[in-house]
C-alpha cells in the first residue's frame, strides 16, 4: 500500500507535543484499515528514520490514531519540524 494512504495527517494536540518532548514519539491519524506493520513501514519511508514500536488507538470518533515511538538515535523533535507542527 502507498505510504501516503496510510498516513492521513499528524495529529497535533497539547497532550502529542507532551509526547514529542517526553517520550520521543509522533502521533499521527492513520487509515482505518492498516496495521501496525505497514504503519511502522510507511513512517520509515516517508521520513526516513527507524521506528522502535507502533501502538494504534481507534477514538470515539472514529479516527485511527498512531503513536510512534522513535529509537533513541532519532529525535521526533526535528521530524516534526520537518513537518510543520512547531
């Protein structure tokens, strides 16, 4: 699948800054139907950096949320620059 039809957008929220500080990881809203795996490989190639582990929560919208956590070699600090968010 296309890496651009999994990841929908980031998800940008006081509690995912906290995060982003905190524990090094992005959050992103993601396409209902994929998975970990193919999550974890779409962030891979989009920003080139190495995924530690993928944890996905469904809200109570509906929306597919995933929090990556980055290996301790990335910082999620300069990724979300690259994006944007700050």
């Amino acid at each position: 699948m296309d890496p651009y039809a999994i990841i929908v957008k980031p998800h940008v929220t006081e509690k995912t800054m906290n995060l982003i500080d905190q524990n090094n990881e992005l959050t992103f809203v993601v396409n209902r139907e994929s998975n970990k795996n193919s999550i974890k490989r779409a962030i891979e190639q989009l920003y080139d950096v190495k995924v530690e582990k993928v944890n996905t929560h469904i809200s109570s919208k509906g929306i597919k949320l995933a929090y990556i956590k980055l290996t301790e070699e990335e910082d999620a600090e300069d990724i979300a620059v690259k994006m944007g968010v700050f």
